[in-house]
C-alpha cells in the first residue's frame, strides 16, 4: 500500500498553487468522492472536528465568493470549490456529541470514556470565545494541509485561498449564527495548459534554512 | 506517477495518533532525508515559509520535552521527533528576504517581484503582532497536516502533539527572542505490535455531518 519516497516527492513537487484552471475540465465524481472521504478522515485535536466543509456547487454563489476573494479566477473557474469553515465555539454540547459518537463507533460504553470528556472540558475551560474559535481554525488547517496534499497524489491540482474575505464568505453563505465561520477555502481540479506559474521552478528557502537538528 | 484512491484512502485510514511506538525502530536515514524535504515542500501563504522545524535527536532534550508533553511516552519512544515553531513576526526584512529568494529561484529580477513585495507588505500592516503570530501559527498546521499525511502514504506511522506546554517548549529549546516559538509538535516512526489504538475502528462524524453541498 505504501508508496515510495520519490513518488511522495515527486506528488508534493507536482503540486503548486495553480492559478489557471482548465475550466472545461472537471474532476470525475467518483474522484470527488474519494477527497470528500479525504477531508472528512482528516485528524484533528482529540478527534472533535471543529468544522464543516461546505462544496460549493452553485454558479451563482461562486460568482458571488469570487467577489469575496478579489476576483480570482480560479474561484470560478475551478472544477470544484471547498470552504473550510470552523466552529466557532466549543461548548458541553460539542464534546458529549464527539463523546457518544466515539462510543457508538468503537463499542465502548460512555462512561468509559468519562475520563476524555473530562479532560477536553478541562481544557476548554482554560479557553474563552476568541480562543476557542482560533483553536478551532488552526484545526481547519490540518484540513487544507492534508487536502492540498491528498489531491497532489491523485493529480489534481489545488490552489488554497487564504486571501479572501471571510466576513464577506460568511454573508455570501448566510453563516452568521450557524456556529460556524469561515476559516480558508480552496479550489480544485486541473490545470490549464498556459498557466504560466505550472513551469516556474519551484521556491523554497534552502532546507537549512527551515530544518535544524539539536 | 498519481496513485489511485484507493490506495489514498487506504492511507488515511491507515493514519492514527500512534500512542505506543516500537522504541527499537527507527525510520532508515534515506527515509527520513525524504520526510525533511517533504516538510520543506509544505506550501504556506505568499510562500513566505514562516517557519522553523526542529528536528530533536538529543535524547536528553527529548526527555525534557516528554515533561513538558504531559508525559507522553511516545515524545521518547518514536523514532523521530519534530518540533514545528513558527515566526513571531513578520517584517519587512522577513518579506524582502522572500522576494530575494524568489528571484534568485525563479530568475526574475527582484523588481518584476515588487508588485508582489507591496501586496505582503500591506497585508502584513493589517496586523498587530499577535495577529502576525497566529497567522504564522495557523500556517504551521498546514505543515503538520501535510507531514502526517506524507508519512502515512510511506507507511511511517505519526502522533501530533499538541496537548504540550509551548511555554517550557520554547524554553528548553532556547527559543526566546530567537523569533520562533514553538506551535505544535510531531512524532514519526513505527507504531508497537501492542498499541491498542492501532485496531480500534476510525472513529468520524458520519460525511453527511461534516459537509454539505451548496
């Protein structure tokens, strides 16, 4: 099942952030399938997934985000469009639901699992509204991570969409109250043949520059 | 060179938060060469790798660390232990040294790259210092998604670590008023024969919880 390191080079080097989608060319459903499944195995902190991943299928919400996001072309032009959003908040409510889940998945009796519960209140307890919600967000980007690179070992090209306006997200996606906010999005699907960023040497500092041993 | 989702998902299924690793297993020096340059390939806002990833091969660090890692053995017991620290800052010394780089990679003269240079520059003045921290913060969990996600598609097992003291992190590391402190932490290597987390059932929200269609 494992693959080899060079292929796992040779996937984090096929991928960039494309700016120039193929528009005519969309990503096969079953494939679309598989990186749903992908986002939703995604880790997080004690497993409570402090998201939703919205797939935006509408036209005409994308025209509206891409109003949001400064125009990029992409955010339209792409086969598919994800918003990652985040809880929020993190409330009893959250943690007994991760709680019971967890239970009906592995078997295991809720009151085993007292001892977990206790110590995500504990430490949720130590957090209040904002720190919650940018726990919470850093969360989301696991997300992006994993998603950005599961894609790039299945050829299919991303480009992640940090510059956006969130406020504006949030209102195009009528989020206000839902007890979520949008956190980052990101595109997916393939390039287009004259996106002229796809033949740039990639940049990068020297690996000593990021990497030290002690 | 893609594989197939198949063999993604049996990936990501693969993955858990390994809690007891082999201490007796240590992933091969080639392997781990590819797992370096797979972090540094983590791709990051504007490309500005905010970043510094500590590689700890001193056991006695390690044992310092595991106290400050609510004891958790595998801070020791994993082949590999890295410690993902993010920029506290960003000033224009911090761009300008990104735009150097880029045009030293790229081969575009420094000021085909002013435009690009203006734009960080006055997204960077939007924010305060702890705004510019988080954000870097945020920047590191795409790297911690991507380096779980790398390592399971090359059969290395991973726990992230984010249940750690930052504050004694950042002090055993020497990191104060280094301009890095310490986000999140990982550790690679091969999970136990007897880690009973290893075959409990992937416990998930069920997809149709998690993302919706718009």
């Amino acid at each position: 099942m494992a693959i080899s390191t060079t292929d796992l080079l040779a996937a984090l080097n096929f991928r960039y952030a494309t700016k120039a989608f193929d528009p005519a060319r969309k990503i096969p459903s079953e494939t679309w399938t598989a990186i749903e499944s992908s986002l939703a195995l995604t880790p997080s902190s004690f497993g409570l997934q402090p998201w939703k991943f919205l797939v935006i299928d509408s036209p005409e919400i994308r025209e509206k985000l891409k109003t949001a996001s400064w125009g990029q072309p992409q955010v339209t032009e792409a086969s598919h469009l994800v918003v990652l959003t985040a809880r929020t908040d993190l409330t009893q409510d959250d943690i007994d639901s991760w709680i019971a889940r967890l239970s009906e998945v592995q078997g295991t009796p809720p009151e085993a699992l007292a001892g977990l519960s206790g110590v995500i209140s504990s430490f949720s307890a130590t957090m209040d509204a904002a720190a919650k919600q940018a726990w919470n967000t850093r969360q989301l980007y696991i997300a992006l991570g994993q998603l950005m690179t599961a894609a790039a070992l299945i050829g299919i090209d991303t480009c992640p969409l940090e510059g956006i306006s969130t406020a504006d997200y949030d209102e195009i996606l009528d989020l206000k109250g839902s007890g979520y906010a949008t956190a980052v999005a990101c595109v997916l699907g393939y390039r287009s043949a004259d996106d002229k960023y796809a033949t740039m040497p990639k940049a990068r500092f020297p690996e000593e520059k990021v990497i030290s041993h002690m």
